[in-house]
C-alpha cells in the first residue's frame, strides 16, 4: 500500500504473547511461593533487552518503561504480585451468588466450568486477558463505527478547553492517525445520486441530456478540470481538497443565482411600494370626496327633515277633523244596529223551532228507507250467493269431468311408457345380437385371410426350392445328356409352377375380394348399428319427456284434487241458510270495498230465479252506489300509482313509497281477492322506473322500497287452501331466488306474529297474518325476482366502474429513465411517481366510498349492502389473482409490495365503513393476499413446503403455488425463488392430483349468482313501524287515503 500507518502489533506481543509475554512472567512468578517484585523485574530485563519497545530505567530496579503507541510509560512494580495473585474465594462468591437481589447476584455471575477445570491457578491477569479478548470478538462482530469521547480540561471544570490536552487524547486516540490515513486516500466518497443532487447544477446541460449516473458525474469532474478522482461501481471517490474545490464552485453558481432572484425580488418590492403609494393616493381622494358628500348628505338631510315636520302637522290638523266626524257616524250606526240585533234574534228562534219538526219526520222517513234497503240487500245477497254456489258447483262437475280425462291420459301414457321402454329393451337386444354377429363374421373373416396367406407363403417357399433344385440339377448334371430334353422338361416345371401361382394369386385376389366385402358390411352394419344407437337415444329422451310429462299431470292432479276438496268446502259453507246471518252487512261492506261485485251478473241472478219483481228494485237501489265505489277505487289505484312513481324519499329511514303501497294494499284488502289489477300495475311502474340501468342513485332507491315491501309481504301473507288453484309450474330445483321464495313462503310457521296496520290505519296495530289469494303470492314472487334483478344490475354496475381500475392496480407503474439524472426536477418527479403509485388503487377507493355513500343515502338495508360488498371483494380477489398468475411480470417482489400497499388502502375503507356495511368482505381477497404475502416474504429459499402450504398460504392449492413459484422473480435484491426441492415435491403432488381427477386450473371463477334467500333477508331485519309514516302531498288532502295520516293522540 502506498499509505504507511503505525503497526502496534509488536507492543501486543511484548505484553500478552505466550510463552515469553509480560502477564505470562508475571503468572509464572506468581506460582513460585519466593518471588519478590525485583526479581520478577530482574527476570524481565534479561528477557526484554533486545526489545526495542521495553526500555530498563537507569536508577530504579523495580521499574520498567514500555513504548506505547501513543508514548512512553513507566510501570512499577511494586505489589505486583500481589495484586495478580488476588482472587476471589468461592464459597463467598456463591453466597453473593446466591443473593436474592439482582444488583448483588449480578456482579458475581458463576464462572464455566471449563475455566474452572482448565487450571488451579487463576491469575488477575489471565482473567483480565480473556475479557479482553471477549471484548474484541464482541467488537470484531460489530461494524467498526464509533463515537470518540475527549475530556476539554484536566481541572473537570466547565467553559474551560485546552487544546494541547485535546490534541494529545486525539493522537493517543489514533484518531489523527485515522485522519491522515483517510486523507492519504479517498476522503471524499458520495454516491451518484447524492454527487448528482448536490453537483448537478454546474453542468445544466449533463442533467438536461439522457445520460447514465456514472456518465454524467464522469462529465461534471471533466468540466471543472478536477484530477486524481475515481468512479467507482456506485459512487465517486474523491481526493482530499476537491470536495471542497466542488463546493467552491457550487457556492458561487449559487451566489450568482441568489443574486438573479435578489433582482427579482427587488424590483417586485419596488413595484409593491409603488402599487401601496397609488392605493394610499386613492384612499387619500376617496375620503376627500367622502367628506364632500357628508356635506351633501346632511344638507338633504335637513330639506327631508323639514318636509317630515310639514307632512306630520298637515295629518294631525287632518285627524282631529276626522275625530269629529267618526264620534257623530258612531251615535248613528249604534242605533240601527241594535234594531238590526233585534230583528236577526226574533228570525233565529222561529229557524230553529222550525228546523226541530223537521229533523224528527227526516229521521223518521230515514229510517223507513234504511229498513226497505236491509231487506232488499239481505234478498240481493242470498240470490247472488246462490248463484255462486250453483257456478261452483258446475266447477267441481267439470274438475271432476276433467280429473276422469286426466287419468284416462295418465293410462295412456303409462302404456305408451310401457311400449317405448319394451322397444327399449328390445332394440338394446338386437343391438348386442348384431355386435356379437359383426365380431365373430370378422374373426371368421380374419382366419380365412390368415389361412390363404399361409398357403401363399408355402407356395412361395416351393417355388423358391424348385427353382433352386433345378439349377442344382442343370450345373450337376453329365455333359453327355442331351441339354434339349433337360430343357424341355425344366420348362414344364416351371410353366406348372407359374400357373400354380397364378391360381394362387387368383385366389388371393379372391379373399381380398370376399375382405373388401366384409368390409363393406361391417361399415354397413356400424352405420345400422349408429342409426339405431340413435333412434335408442330419441327413444330414451322421448322416455324422459314422457316422463316429466307425466309428473307433471300427475302434480295437476293432485292440484286439482286439493281445489276440488276446497271448492267442496267452500261449497258447504257458502249454504243459503248461513248467510241471513249478522254477518251480512261487514261482508257487503267489504264486497263494495273492493269493487268485486257486478251488477250485470247481479241482474242475471235474480232473473234467474224467477223473482225478477222483487229484486229489481234491490239492484236498481245498489247499481249507482256500486258504480261509483268502483270508480272510486279505480281513482285511488290511479292516484296511488301516480304517487309512487316519483321519488317520494325516506321517513326516518323507512322508505315511503313501500309504505304507502303496504297500506294501500291492506286497506283495499287486495290480498285476500281472486282478481285484482293493483298488482300488475305496480310491478310495471318499479319496472319502468328501473329502465335506466347506469343511474345508480335511482336503483338504490327502488332497492330499498322493493326490499322493504317484500320484508312486509314475507312477514305479513300466509299461503291459504284456495291458493293451489292456480296454475303452476313446480319446478324440480330451487336454487333461484324464486324457488327459495317458494320454499320458504311454503315452510313459514303459522304461529309468527305479525303486524300490519287495520282499520283506518292511524296507528293501531293487529298482530295477525292474512291469507293470501294467488294474486297476492304471484306479487310476491314478482317483487322477489325484481329485487334480484335491481341487486345484480347494481353489484354490475359497479364491477363495470372499477374493473378498468383493476388492470392498471396488478402491475407498478415504472419510472422513466430520465428521472434518475433530473437533479432540480427530481424530487418533484418523486413526488408525481409516488401519487401515480397510490392514484388507481385510491380511485378503486373513491368508487367504493361513492357507491357506499348512495346506498346508505336511500337506507338499502344493511344486510343486501354487505352482499354487495362481499361479492365485489371477491371479484376484486378474482381479476387481481387470475392476473397475477398470468401475467409473469407481475410476480415481481417490488410489484408485489406495491399491490400489498393497495390492498393496505382497501383494509383501510373496509375499517372506515365498519362491520355493519362491509362485513366479511375483506376475508374475499385471502387468494391475492396470501399470493403477495408469499412474495414479499423474505428468505424464500429456506421454506420447505410444508410451511408455505400450511402456513404461509393455506388457501392456495398445489397447482397455484407451484404456478407463483416458478414465475417468481426478484427486480430489487435479486434473491431466488423457493429451493429445487419444494419445487419437485410441488410437481409430485401435482401428478398425484392429475391423477386423482383434481382439476387442474389455478386459475379462480367468478361467482355472479344471488347469494341470500328471502329467509337469510327476514331474519336479518328489524321489525318496521310503519303506523307514524307521513304520506305524501299528493294524496294526503285525498278523502280516499284518509287511513294513512297518523292518529294524534
């Protein structure tokens, strides 16, 4: 190195070494029982003579001087010996041990026991060796950073500093050691950025250029003509004055920039001093002419003020003239008037004698009518009830008629079922029949084939064999026979060899002939057998449908069995003799109520009966009262409808517009009719209302009244007997909304207690159920499924809103090159970065708050807001999953700590918007979670897997995990995935998954369908008060919706 420093090794070796040290002499003259401090010294100056740093003092002989880094230091040795040879005794070491005080047991701590064992002599050296030693492993450890503490004086008095004092504690020190060292090198060492950031502004035109760190800090030390530096890896190394030559010049950049903006902010004060001289000139004018007009103002104000004088004198001249005259007027009128008074008395007492007579002969007139009238309706009634009775009665005749030709169709088609199955059974017989032939024509066929191939290859082997015989014969024959003979019957060998051939041949051309054929019939026969594996699977659909076919007449008898026995009930209760009963006049009553009764077919009742006389008169009174009750329900329906198809708001949180209808209906007791209109018109009114899919606010709104009417409807109605004679459609599942609905309207226990408001509805309630006609169920499973369809189609509108934001919120956006070297405009360039980081995450956000905002705005029960909720968290948990997983660049650890900070911000609104709005929506994002927890987790390479799966990500399967390891990838510190076993014993579970018919896709579904029932949505809500809810202007000066004020008490 070409920088020389003091080396204090050899005074280390001088005191410590072993054999041959100072404490090791010392030791040893412990142990030898007449060892004095002179001759431990005397055997220190033979030993230490040769050392340069041991120096031996000229008159004292127990002394002794060591050359110390920092000087020269005179030890005497005086009671050396005996210092080195204390000790501690043990029995009192372990009764101070032993104390019940910390303080004392911790200042005598048990030594080990290998100290103890190692020797029997134990010196106050060697023991102050090994802590010293302890201290440097301590020390060696650590990082070598530390604070240098120097005492200011000797006299340990403050505001007192001797500098000879301090620089003698720094050189003893080594810290000016230390200072010369550092100078002699590279005192100066920055990073690029921090060089770039303090530096950048002397050479503008580097920051403005597209450079690398390392080359523009490489051309600002080149501009200022700086030597002897370095650029190392990530910083730049300075020699010992450039730092200060660097801020040289940036001090006077500085300085000439400070005084460019001392210009500016001068002549800015100029300007203001100038723009406060012209205001105060103004306000100097302005009051000038201020009191110019008060000497206007207050000569006007005299001129008013004596016109006022003038005017008040003038009226009181005027009033006592006017005095006078009204006490004359006052005489006159109070004498007419008390003959007028007279007059008016004397007319009011005949009037009210007169009006006596004749309320007592209206009453008695009245109640001659009221008695014409019992009679007449008690008559009109018992006809028409006849009359219905008659009409029910043809009714059961025809359902009888009717259940007859039900069975004699369920016959027939038992027998077809019975038919088709038999040709079931018997085209499967034939079909095996036709298979086993095929296979044993095509094993024959196959054996032939292998037959006359045989019989061709010994033919081939024959000829071959001839042919060879025969020239054997021809080379070995004697030259003496004639080779004409020979030849001739060669050839005749041969010529019957080639036509056994070609006889052969022709039979093999024969059986591939016969194979083609067979061929030929096979393929004929698997199209048969494919035609009639067809006609087999018509056969077995048409079964199916048959069945169903017949299930369903079967359940339509069974319906019209129930409304037989039903109409046959009400048939025995509906006898002539039951209704001349006190009765008759509430149910008149509520006949007239709903408007059910007709006058035509009134008409025809008593016609029928023959007794056209007596009750022409009945019906010609009831015909203009009946009308003009039906026209006047047809004006409420109208009004009603009309109401609700504006936006009626809320009354302490309860919808009004569901209110209103509630009462309405149970007022009008639409419920408990066969046929009403009321129903329809409602449902297209919420229908026409929700045609405009992307408003939210109107959505939420008609959610609430919708939600609200069908928790009335579902604690209010009960199924009744007449209700089965209805047609319907059972439907084999119930998943949908509407089949829970049924099940659950069907399962209801009778003995809830519920309430709904009777009578005028002015807040008295009636804890009871009504029975509800099919009407009434059909309203509520219309309602029901358009609180599904209002529920979906705002979950979809907000899945539309944040799933641009959710593509943008995967991946971090990256910072531009351009950035890193920008000295002035980096910070603001941080700042944008760090905004751009958080803003699609905070716009998710922002949505969110909205979309919670609008539906507590219209009171949307809690309990559907937390659905929502849930399932927008589950379908945030799928895109941001399923993108992950697909996307490699997005299984990055600094990726993975951005999307962990956006999933911190909606932890934040889940705690923001509380347990009652967002329930368990948060535990929806346990995929994407635990996927970003495992990969901004340190250390990866030292889990195994079973505490990956089991710990770190237990939700995630095989498949995902295996899928997220091998995609991993470190930008920031470069650390590895997971280790190559995990990843093996990932694949081998794998296989064995593959294996076991586990599906294989890590990637998760989306679940859109209605997560709740009618059930889980009752039970989750409230009682509703609705008996003080204030109806709207519209109808509330309406005598016909009189029931819905609220009775004062």
């Amino acid at each position: 190195s070409y920088i020389e420093f003091v080396d204090n090794q050899d005074v280390l070796d001088l005191i410590e070494k072993k054999p041959g040290g100072i404490i090791t002499l010392l030791d040893e003259a412990c142990m030898f029982p007449k060892s004095t401090h002179e001759t431990f010294c005397q055997k220190l100056y033979q030993t230490f003579k040769a050392n340069k740093r041991f120096i031996k003092p000229k008159l004292s002989r127990t002394d002794f001087t060591i050359s110390h880094y920092a000087g020269e230091v005179v030890y005497q040795s005086d009671q050396f010996l005996d210092k080195n040879k204390d000790y501690i005794v043990p029995e009192h070491q372990d009764l101070l041990n032993s104390s019940k005080c910390p303080f004392v047991s911790g200042l005598f701590p048990p030594l080990s026991e290998e100290t103890t064992k190692s020797s029997k002599f134990s010196s106050i050296g060697s023991r102050f060796k090994l802590q010293l030693q302890s201290l440097m492993e301590t020390l060696n450890s650590t990082e070598p950073h530390y604070v240098r503490c120097v005492k200011p004086n000797n006299l340990l008095k403050p505001s007192v500093f001797e500098n000879v004092n301090i620089m003698h504690q720094l050189r003893c020190g080594g810290v000016l050691e230390a200072i010369r060292i550092s100078c002699a090198g590279y005192p100066t060492r920055r990073t690029f950025f921090e060089f770039l950031n303090r530096f950048g502004l002397l050479a503008s035109e580097v920051m403005d250029g597209n450079y690398d760190e390392k080359v523009a800090c490489t051309k600002i030390l080149e501009k200022k003509g700086l030597k002897g530096f370095q650029i190392g890896k990530t910083k730049v190394f300075l020699r010992a004055g450039q730092m200060a030559e660097l801020d040289a010049r940036r001090a006077e950049v500085l300085s000439n920039a400070a005084k460019a903006i001392q210009r500016k902010i001068r002549t800015h004060i100029a300007r203001k001093q100038f723009i406060a001289l012209r205001k105060a000139c103004i306000g100097i004018q302005s009051l000038w002419r201020g009191r110019l007009a008060c000497k206007l103002y207050e000569h006007m104000r005299r001129d008013a003020a004596a016109i006022k004088i003038q005017k008040n004198m003038r009226r009181y001249v005027a009033k006592r003239a006017y005095k006078q005259l009204l006490a004359s007027v006052l005489v006159l009128q109070t004498g007419s008037r008390a003959m007028a008074a007279c007059n008016k008395f004397r007319f009011r007492k005949q009037t009210k004698a007169a009006t006596i007579v004749q309320a007592k002969w209206r009453c008695h007139r009245a109640y001659l009518y009221y008695k014409k009238l019992k009679i007449a309706s008690i008559i009109s009634q018992t006809r028409w009830r006849g009359r219905i009775a008659r009409i029910e009665l043809r009714k059961l005749r025809l359902a009888a008629r009717e259940t007859g030709a039900l069975k004699e169709a369920k016959d027939k088609l038992e027998k077809t079922v019975e038919e088709l199955t038999w040709r079931l059974q018997l085209e499967k017989r034939l079909r095996t029949d036709l298979e086993e032939a095929k296979g044993q024509e095509i094993a024959k066929l196959q054996q032939s084939l292998q037959v006359m191939q045989t019989k061709i290859d010994d033919a081939n082997a024959m000829i071959v064999k001839e042919r060879e015989a025969a020239k054997k014969a021809i080379e070995e024959a004697p030259p003496i026979i004639k080779e004409k003979q020979v030849f001739v019957e060669d050839t005749k060998k041969v010529d019957l060899l080639t036509t056994e051939v070609e006889q052969l041949q022709a039979s093999l051309q024969l059986e591939k002939q016969r194979a083609d054929d067979s061929e030929g019939k096979l393929s004929e026969s698997q199209r048969t057998s494919e035609e009639r594996r067809k006609r087999l699977e018509e056969a077995e659909s048409k079964v199916l449908h048959l069945q169903e076919s017949l299930s369903r007449l079967e359940e339509k008898l069974r319906n019209l069995e129930s409304e037989n026995q039903v109409l046959r009930q009400q048939a025995v209760s509906m006898a002539p003799n039951k209704f001349l009963s006190g009765r008759s006049k509430s149910i008149l009553q509520r006949n007239s109520d709903n408007g059910h009764i007709l006058n035509n077919d009134l008409k025809s009742a008593t016609d029928s009966h023959g007794t056209a006389s007596t009750a022409k008169e009945p019906s010609e009174v009831e015909d203009k009262p009946q009308r003009s009750l039906n026209e006047k329900q047809q004006e409420n329906q109208d009004l009603l409808i009309r109401c609700i198809a504006q936006h009626l708001g809320f009354s302490q949180s309860r919808p009004i517009a569901a209110c209103i209808i509630y009462k309405c209906l149970l007022q009008w007791r639409s419920f408990e009719v066969e046929r009403t209109s009321v129903f329809d018109r409602i449902i297209q009114a919420i229908g026409h209302a929700i045609e405009t899919q992307d408003n939210n606010d109107v959505l939420a709104y008609w959610l609430s009244n919708a939600s609200t009417l069908l928790l009335l409807l579902q604690r209010t109605l009960k199924a009744s007997g007449a209700a089965g004679m209805a047609p319907q459609r059972r439907r084999s599942s119930s998943a949908t909304l509407f089949g829970r609905m049924t099940q659950s309207f069907r399962g209801a226990p009778p003995g809830v207690n519920l309430s709904f408001v009777n009578g005028n509805l002015a807040g008295g309630v009636d804890i009871r159920q009504v029975e509800a006609k099919y009407p009434a169920l059909l309203f509520k499973q219309q309602l029901t499924a358009y609180v599904e369809k209002i529920y979906g189609m705002i979950r979809d509108n907000l899945k539309k809103e944040i799933s641009p934001l959710l593509g943008l919120c995967i991946q971090a956006p990256r910072t531009s090159r351009a950035s890193l070297v920008k000295g002035s405009a980096r910070s603001l360039a941080n700042a944008a970065a760090q905004q751009a980081l958080v803003a699609h995450w905070q716009g998710i956000v922002r949505s969110l708050g909205n979309f919670l905002s609008t539906l507590k705005s219209n009171h949307v029960p809690p309990f559907l807001v937390r659905k929502v909720f849930t399932q927008i968290f589950s379908f945030i948990n799928v895109q941001l999953f399923n993108s992950l997983l697909l996307r490699r660049e997005c299984c990055s650890f600094s990726n993975g700590e951005y999307v962990k900070a956006g999933l911190a911000e909606l932890e934040h609104w889940c705690y923001k918007a509380t347990d009652e709005y967002a329930g368990s929506a948060w535990d929806e994002l346990k995929h994407i979670r635990q996927a970003i927890g495992f990969l901004v987790i340190h250390q990866k390479p030292k889990k195994t897997l079973d505490e990956i799966s089991h710990d770190l990500c237990p939700v995630l399967s095989i498949q995902q995990l295996y899928r997220i390891s091998t995609m991993y990838w470190d930008d920031k510190y470069g650390t590895h995935s997971v280790s190559s076993d995990v990843i093996s014993n990932m694949r081998i579970l794998m296989t064995e998954d593959s294996n076991n018919a586990v599906s294989n896709s890590f990637l998760l579904d989306d679940d859109s369908s209605i997560p709740f029932s009618v059930d889980d949505f009752s039970k989750s809500m409230e009682q509703i008060d609705i008996s003080d809810v204030e109806p709207p202007p519209l109808i509330r000066e309406n005598s016909g919706f009189v029931f819905l004020l609220p009775r004062l008490e």
